[in-house]
C-alpha cells in the first residue's frame, strides 16, 4: 500500500479553498484507512486504539485549522537587489508534509518509538490531567510537574 | 635541535653500505654520536629564544631573598631558592622533565632514572629529581645525551614490561604509555621472555596486575608517608623485585584509593572500575564531595546518565590531592536503591506510585491539618544550603520553627561561629605543633583532616593527645583517657599534657562533633574553652580551638539558624518532613504522625514514611555546601536525576505553594539572595570565611560534667550516610576491612 | 497480520501434536522393526500381540505411504533411495543417514531421512553430522560420541567444546514471532533489556 501512495503524484496547487477543504478531507480519510496497517506494523494494539489514533490525526490537522483564508500567501524576500516572490500554498503544503510523513510511517521509515513519542503520548507526556485546577498556578509549579530541568 | 641534528649528518661519515650491517644502539641517527653532535650544537651561537612559562604555572616563594641562587636551564637563568632540586629548577623554567618515581608530594627515590638530564661539567647524566641544583649550575634538558639517556631508561623499563595497553586499565591516562611515545623508541629491540610477577590481593578497593610495575616505589612512600600504614614495601631484588605486603594482608587504609591515581603505570587500578569505560569516554564534572564533612574536591567522570568513577581535584587548602576511600569509591551507591516516582503509604501499608500533583496535595492537606507547633522539619547529612534554606522558609511560613539539621543535637550552639567550625583550617593545622583531640577518631570521622595531622606530626614532630575510646590512629599518639574528667584534669592543670598544650608554639584542640549530641556539651566545651585560655590556644595571630564536623550539611545548617525552638519537639509532633534525615531517631515520635521523607534513597527514613518524594543526589545538583572549616564550595550536576525526582529546593518550593504559602524565590539564584540576606559567607564560593568572634562573647553554663566516656561517632567509616549505605563497594570494604 | 500471526500459532500447536502423534509412531514402527528381529531369534510372544503389532505395521505402513509420501515425493523419492541401502546411522533427532557405495552417482551416495516427515529442512541436521553428511568428513556423528572417542583422536567432531557448545537448535523461522531472533532492545524480545542506569528502590521489599 506504501507503494501505491508513493505513485500518488503531488497535485497541482489547489484553486479555491473548496479545493483544499475537500483535499484535506481526503487525505484524513486516507489516513484513517491505513490505521489498521500502522498499528499492525509498529504493534501498537497494546498501547493505542484504533480511534484514539484517529483522534489524534484529527488533532493534528485541528491545529492548523486558522489556515483557512492565506489559500495563497506570499512571502516576500529580498536578497541583494534581487526581488524573489516565493508563492507558498499553505495549505497544500501542509497537505504535502502530512501525505509525506503518512508515507514515511506506512514505508516503516519510522521505530515503534517515534510512533508512540509522536501520536501515542503526544508532545505533553503521559500526564496530561490539566484542568481547572492548574488555573492561578505559578509558571514554577507548573514546570515542575513537567520536568526538574527548567 | 634541528641544527645539532644538521651538524651531525654533517660531522658523521656517510656509510650506506656498512649502515645495514651495523644494528644501530638506537632508533634516532642523530643520538647515534650524541657527543659530537653536542659539541656542534655548542658551538653554534645562540639562538633568540623565546621566553617559557613555568610548568603548571608553578612560582617560587623566597622565604630569604638572600639564599636565591641562579641556574640556567637550557640556557635560561633562573632564579631558585637554595635547596630546590634540579627537577623543580626546570619546572620554574618551564621545562617538564619526564618522570616516574619523583612524586612532589612524596619523598625523592631517585630510582626510576626517567629524569635523567645533562649537567655541564658532569661526566655522566644525572637525575634531576635528587640532585640539588647548585650556584651557576648550567642544566641540560633537550640535548641528545639526555635524549639518549631517556630513551634508553625508557628502553629498560618498558623490557619487562608487558604489552597489554589494550586491555589495561591505565591505557589513555598511563604516564609509560605517554612517555614512551615522547622520549621513547619507536622500535624494540627485546626478543628474549619478559618477566611475570604475581598479582597481590589489596583488598576490594586495589585490582593489581603487579606484571605492569616497573617499580617505581611512589605506593610505597605514599602508604608509609601519606596514609601511615607500613604495610607496601619491596622484595627481594633486579629482576626479582617486587611490590607487595610482606605478608598476605589487605591495604588497611582509608586512603588507599589514592595509590591508584599516583600510580604511574596500570599496576593499581581501581577494582570496582576495572573493564568499565575508558578514560576519553567519560565526561568530568568538576564537584564537591558530601559524604563528609571536609568537602574534598572531586572530579565526577561520567559516561551519559550513569558515575563511572570518583576523582580528586587539587586543593591545597582541603583535600590537597588525595581523597578518601569512601569518597572515591561511594558513586556506585548512587546507582543503587533509588527513590524514582512519588510514592503514598496506602490503607494497606503499602505504598503505591502516585503522581506529583497528588503527592504534594496529600502533603500540603495533612500541613495544613496539624497544628503549626507541631510541624517538624529535619534536613539530611546530605543537604544543601538552598534546600535548607527553603526548608527553613518553608516552615516558618507555616508557623513553625521546630527546623534542625541532624547531627548537630537538640540544642545547637549556632549563636557562635567559631564555636561550630574549625577555626584554624584545615591547612592551617599543618604549622601545629600539638594536638588534643577530644572525643573525636579523625581517622574515621574526616581521613582528610586526620591525614593533615599525619603530615603535620611527620613533618613537626608533633605530639597528638586523645581522649576518648580506644582506637587505632596512624601516627603516634598518647591516649589520654575516655571521659571528661581527663577533659578536667588538665583544663586544672593537673595533668601532664597541660603542659604540652602550654608550652606549644601553636597548639591545636579538636573537639568532635560527636560532643553536641552529649547532654552536657556546653559544660565540655567550657572545660576545653578553660584549656584553650590557660593553654594560650586562641590567640589574636592562632586560634586552635576546634571543632570537627562529620557531615556535609552541618556547617551550612547552623550558618542558616536551622536550629530548633524546642528540644524536645520530635515527641508532640504530628507532621515530621524529613529531607533526606536517615539518622534521625524517630523513637520516640507519636505513632500518628505523619511522616514525609524527601530524599534520593530508600534507606532507613523511608521505612516510616508516609509520603516519598523523590530528590536528586549530590552528583545530579547544583547546591552549596559548607566543609567543616567554613569554606562554601558548589556542587555542579554531573549526571541527570533518576526517574521523576526533582531538585530538593525545587519539591520544598512547589509544595509551599501548593500549601498556599508560597515562598518568593523560583529560581536557584533568587534562593541565593535570601541566602545572602542570613548567611552572606555562604554566597563566598571557594573562600573560607573565619568566624568574626571568639569564644569569650560566651556566656557561663552551669551544666555539670558527666563522666561517662566518649562515645565514638562513627561506628563504620565506609556507610555513614544514604549513599554510602547503598553501595555494594562499601559493603565489601567493610565486611573485608574493618573484620577484627 | 494479526489473524495471520493467530494463524501461526494455531498451525504450530496442530503441528506440535501432529508431531507427538507421529514421534510415538515412529517410535513404535521402529519398535516393531526390531520386534521383528526379536521375533526371529524366538522371541515369545503371543498370537494376539502379533496380530495387533502387525496391524500396527500395517497402520505405520499406510500412513508413511498414502498420506505422507505420496503426496510428498521428496520422501517417496527417499524411501524408494532406502531400499538397498546402509543404515549408517541415527542421530538424536532420529533423523536417519544412509549411504549407498557403488551403483549410485559420486556426490549422491549420502543422504538424510528426516525424522520429520512433514516440515523438514536441513537445518535439522546436527553439527555432529554435518560433516559426514556434506562429504567434508568420513566421520560419522556417531563417532562424536564419548565411548569411541578414546579411538578415533582425529575426529572432527570431537573437536566440539565440551564448555560452551550449545545444543544444535533448527532454524525455526517463518514459524512465529516467538520463534524468530529479536535483539535484546527489541519490543518483541521477551527478555528485553533494562536500559535504565540505576536500580530503583522497590518498595515492596521494605515491608
């Protein structure tokens, strides 16, 4: 399966925002369908559900969702007298990283542990009671329940 | 040198034929007619040379300007002082003879012959570390005689000496190996059976491979001199000698570690360490060691988050360059018996990793139920002065004072500096000329002090009295008696070391900290203030009245006033937090207190304990520490902490706020300038601070003297705190050592 | 993957059984073999027993030949190689090697019966008969043994360290995941290593 992603070809730049929105979908339904397959080859049925996983790829194209209206920006740069306009779909290039890193899991160009450093415990650790009653608590308090390095 | 070698290619006749049939004496062609090529290279003028610097920035002090003589090194003049051999003369003009034997902190042997250099007008080379330079004296240190001569040195000492750089211990930080690829060979010309020597059994702290020795007597001397025990020496004779105890015996010693650092080839090597990493592979981190109170420096070499060994680092004021046994050898109980989660006791009594968060909201609740009289907090050995100091915060924010360090007793005198730290330092002990150690073993309680003291008698013939239970010392020593009242006889004069200690140029009492746990310790330390008046002892230029401290904490402890309100406070408390207190006695606390320990290991406090909150050891924090002569050094992280635990000063912050008092520091430097604000000396990193008054500010006791003897303070010099109790080393050591 | 992975482990537990079945088979047909012999040199045994032995026979017989051999040419092939041939030797395994001089192709005249009939290969062989069996030696692997060893000192086999050589194990792969080699840091490992440093205090201990 990893090789018929590989043989998907990157597609010209999206028009409208449409476009990408129907894109984006697209690719989260591919990326659900090769959960079974990621679990199976890093065995990690024993630590994450099928739907936990794909809370967490949702989680992780929520938190780009304010890139909704830049469907073009652009990027400004001057270098020596030179004027370069980079045109950057955002969009599509997030859409990109995302199609590239689902392929680099599926291809197992990834350990087990990354896998679960990544999308099982996430950024914060296992812990991640936060709630109502960190609020008023000192940036101090609050690091070291995280770590004794700060 | 590059012209002496052009002369001798152009003095020597060229042969190419006959060159192959002759088996050349040595490897370099230009040492094949070295007196030759030296008169050539005397005979070209001499070059512009630029100027040196001493060897390891060493300087000279002219005790008398008028007995300073001139020596040329190489063609340099220096200026030396009269008595300085011709070694020390090329290290003031920095030239690094090589050596094996000559050690500056031991006596001259002279037998290694490594230091051979030329001396105009000598027949033969001669060997700089025994020979005392003279006026006008023009030493030669890069010619080819000396050249010669070092390399065919080199040649017969590496004759039986075996090829195992590979798998020997000593290999990357060997001085042969450094030396031989400097002055020696680059062929070997030895074909017949090297020699084998029989391994010795040291004891679990020496591994040797007696093979490797090339004899250079350096563990001898250090053994007899340094560490006072007469138990290495040698045997028999050439090719037939050997190092080793006369009979089969261990190394009794608390300092038998260091044979293995000055130990010049991989004859020692350290036995716990032996196979484990290689010298490149680890990472040194230069700290303080806190299994004592003397605060040796130490170099922590470690290799990712793992101590693979204990260093000294020079010191001339404490540790020079030796450390203790327990202090070299202790970092494995680091590794062991670790305290890693938080942990609660449950219903069931046992107790159950719990998270942070619960952990110190459990603790601030049970704070905050009690009533503030009877929150107790006691700091461990091993603390620091930051986490003191927010243990100290701490509890007074929750309206106690009950806060003390242990070790120090019920009633400090933390009023006095000098009553509490040793006021004439520990290098300053070395111009005594009398000692009265009273009710202290320093051999067990600080092996540093007590070698000071060795040196110190070696070095003045000084004469040591000592009161207190019989024990075995390392240099001699007058047993006074065990008790106090000896303490009396002489404060009355009536004993005949009074007049030992009064007709001293300097003499020294040392009083030992095992005292403040006695009841009538103020009456003690007014019988010895009473000697130390009559014996002239504190004097405006002197002050020999001392006190010993056994633990790394104690001295910072009564600097930051962590003393506490009432004496008996342990038997009404109901919340007890324990920072890393293991010895404690906790016998007579309420069956319903609650007990939290704070610290790095599962030792004895854990055991009652209520709540674990897991600490960093003193190798994993930045923290300071005060030694017992009032010198404030810091500790640097060498390794990161275990599991979850976190910093002392760190957990005791956290849990203020979550208590709802929250102390106003977050950071390690805001916790320094509240330190400043009570204990300014403690911010004097590397500095010793006396104490600004004497004991005369004093005021009279009424205490009376109880007879009973001395007890001694320490009863097993290897397992004295957590860490040390931990490690599998020092268990051995004592199993095998201390057996009677 | 998973299911395969069940797969396995329900195809390797038939085959354990199916190999107990069958070791206890071949046990008993061998048994019979020399019961033969036995019966020759006058043996007693009664009629009853003997028919029931020869229905056994008979049994082993129908099983070697319809459900295993024919199926499997290979071993057809080497039965019918059998005939004629010498027993040279079993080894532990109970696999058998023959060897046939003359009226056989150089190169062909050792070979192997498997004392697994269903799933063999080669790596069943022993070390011991490696050897014999690849023409590297003309010691057999019986000759490994302690009770010839004071007679045969040039042996090859008897070069095998009595300390450290560990007992020959068949290759085992595509047979499960607990059967193939995972290193020591590996999550499939059963033994995985502790990499931590340090030993933590456990706290049931103190109780």
């Amino acid at each position: 399966m990893s090789f018929t992603l590989r043989s998907v070809k990157v597609p010209p730049n999206s028009v409208n925002l449409e476009e990408a929105r129907s894109r984006m979908f697209e690719f989260f339904r591919l990326a659900c369908r090769s959960i079974p397959s990621i679990i199976d080859i890093y065995n990690l049925d024993e630590v994450v559900t099928k739907s936990q996983l794909r809370t967490t790829i949702a989680a992780q194209i929520r938190k780009n969702s304010q890139v909704t209206n830049p469907k073009v920006s652009f990027h400004f740069l001057f270098v020596f007298i030179f004027l370069i306009v980079i045109i950057l779909q955002v969009i599509d290039m997030l859409l990109f990283k995302g199609m590239e890193e689902l392929n680099n899991i599926l291809e197992h160009a990834k350990q087990r542990h990354h896998m679960i450093g990544q999308y099982v415990t996430g950024q914060h650790g296992l812990v991640q009671d936060l709630d109502s009653k960190d609020q008023g608590m000192s940036d101090f308090l609050k690091n070291f329940y995280n770590t004794n390095y700060f | 040198m590059g012209l002496g070698l052009l002369a001798s290619r152009a003095i020597r006749p060229f042969n190419s034929g006959s060159r192959f049939l002759l088996r050349t004496i040595v490897s370099k062609p230009e040492l094949q007619s070295p007196e030759s090529s030296a008169a050539a290279a005397d005979a070209s003028p001499e070059p512009d040379l630029p100027p040196r610097t001493p060897v390891g920035g060493a300087r000279v002090h002219f005790t008398n300007p008028e007995d300073a003589i001139e020596v040329f090194v190489d063609g340099y003049p220096v200026k030396i002082p009269k008595g300085m051999t011709v070694l020390q003369a090329c290290e003031v003009a920095g030239v690094d003879i090589p050596r094996f034997c000559y050690h500056s902190r031991l006596s001259i042997a002279g037998n290694c012959r490594m230091c051979l250099v030329e001396v105009e007008k000598s027949p033969k080379p001669v060997a700089s570390c025994a020979m005392p330079a003279l006026p006008g004296m023009k030493i030669k240190t890069d010619t080819p005689v000396a050249k010669k001569a070092r390399e065919g040195v080199m040649e017969f000492l590496l004759m039986n000496h075996p090829l195992d750089c590979p798998i020997c211990d000593q290999g990357g930080e060997c001085d042969l190996q450094d030396q031989s690829m400097a002055f020696g060979s680059d062929r070997g010309r030895f074909t017949e059976m090297k020699r084998s020597v029989v391994d010795k059994n040291l004891g679990p702290l020496v591994k040797t491979v007696m093979t490797r020795c090339i004899q250079c007597t350096r563990c001898v001397r250090f053994a007899s001199e340094v560490a006072g025990v007469q138990d290495l020496g040698i045997l028999g004779r050439g090719s037939g000698e050997e190092i080793g105890t006369y009979v089969e015996k261990l190394m009794t010693s608390e300092l038998s570690g260091n044979v293995i650092d000055i130990c010049p080839v991989g004859a020692l090597t350290s036995k716990p360490f032996a196979f484990k990493a290689r010298n490149w592979e680890l990472k040194g981190t230069e700290t303080i060691d806190v299994t004592d109170a003397v605060g040796s420096n130490i170099r922590i070499d470690s290799r990712g988050p793992e101590v693979m060994r204990i260093l000294p680092r020079l010191n001339e004021d404490i540790n020079e360059e030796w450390i203790s046994d327990k202090t070299r050898f202790c970092y494995d109980g680091l590794k062991r018996q670790r305290l890693n989660d938080p942990m609660i006791r449950g219903a069931d009594g046992r107790f159950k990793v719990v998270s942070w968060r619960d952990a110190l909201a459990i603790v601030a609740e049970v704070a905050h139920q009690v009533k503030p009289e009877e929150i107790v907090g006691i700091a461990g050995k091993l603390s620091d002065a930051e986490s003191m100091m927010a243990l100290k915060d701490f509890l007074n924010r929750m309206g106690s004072n009950n806060v003390w360090c242990e070790g120090t007793g019920t009633q400090p005198n933390a009023d006095l500096r000098s009553g509490y730290i040793m006021n004439t330092s520990i290098s300053g002990l070395e111009k005594a000329d009398v000692f009265l150690l009273v009710g202290t073993q320093p051999r067990v309680e600080a092996a540093m002090v007590n070698a000071r003291i060795n040196k110190t008698v070696r070095a003045n013939n000084a004469k040591v009295g000592y009161i207190g239970l019989e024990t075995d010392f390392n240099y001699d020593c007058q047993h006074l008696g065990t008790g106090p009242n000896t303490l009396k006889e002489i404060a009355e004069g009536r004993h005949p070391f009074f007049s030992a200690i009064s007709n001293a140029k300097n003499p020294v009492i040392i009083v030992g900290a095992g005292v403040f746990e006695r009841e009538d310790k103020d009456a003690i330390f007014s019988v010895v203030e009473t000697i130390a008046k009559k014996g002239n002892v504190v004097r405006p230029d002197w002050n020999g009245l001392n006190v010993l401290l056994h633990n790394a904490a104690q001295a910072a402890a009564l600097d930051l006033g962590l003393v506490p309100e009432s004496s008996n406070s342990i038997e009404s408390a109901k919340f007890v937090y324990l920072m890393g207190a293991d010895d404690v006695n906790l016998d007579k606390l309420p069956d319903d207190a609650f007990i939290v320990y704070q610290g790095h290991h599962g030792d004895r406090g854990v055991y009652r304990a209520n709540v674990i909150l897991p600490a960093s050891a003193f190798s994993e924090k930045e923290g300071t520490y005060e030694n017992t002569e009032g010198c404030a050094q810091q500790t640097l992280p060498a390794v990161p902490t275990v599991g979850d635990a976190r910093d002392d000063w760190k957990t005791i912050r956290a849990l203020s706020e979550v208590a709802g008092v929250r102390l106003p520091y977050d950071t390690l430097g805001g916790i320094r300038s509240r330190m400043r604000t009570v204990a300014p000396n403690l911010l004097q990193v590397d500095e010793r601070e006396p104490a600004t008054f004497g004991h005369s500010l004093k005021p009279e006791v009424a205490q009376k003297l109880n007879p009973a003897p001395f007890k001694s303070a320490v009863e097993n010099f290897y397992m004295t705190d957590a860490i040390t109790r931990a490690s599998k080393i020092m268990a051995q050591c004592s199993a095998s050592l201390l057996k009677k | 993957m998973k299911k395969k992975k069940k797969n396995y482990k329900e195809e390797k537990q038939r085959r354990e059984r199916e190999r107990e079945r069958e070791r206890d088979g071949v046990d008993s047909g061998e048994e019979r073999i020399e019961g033969d012999q036995r019966e020759r040199s006058g043996y007693l045994l009664a009629r009853a027993q003997r028919r029931r032995l020869l229905l056994t026979h008979c049994n082993y017989v129908f099983i070697m030949f319809f459900r295993r051999c024919l199926p499997d040419g290979n071993l057809l092939q080497t039965k019918l190689h059998n005939i004629g041939a010498k027993l040279v030797g079993v080894d532990k395994f109970g696999n058998k090697y023959y060897e046939k001089l003359g009226n056989t192709q150089y190169g062909r005249h050792r070979w192997v019966e498997y004392a697994e009939k269903s799933r063999y290969n080669a790596s069943q062989v022993p070390a011991e008969w490696h050897g014999w069996l690849h023409f590297i030696t003309d010691h057999t692997g019986d000759e490994a043994s302690p009770i010839l060893k004071y007679y045969l000192i040039s042996c090859l086999l008897m070069l095998k360290p009595k300390r450290y050589g560990i007992e020959h194990k068949e290759n085992l792969s595509g047979e499960g995941d607990e059967y193939i080699y995972h290193s020591k840091g590996h999550t499939l490992n059963p033994g995985q290593r502790d990499w931590s440093r340090y030993q933590p205090w456990q706290p049931t201990k103190a109780e």
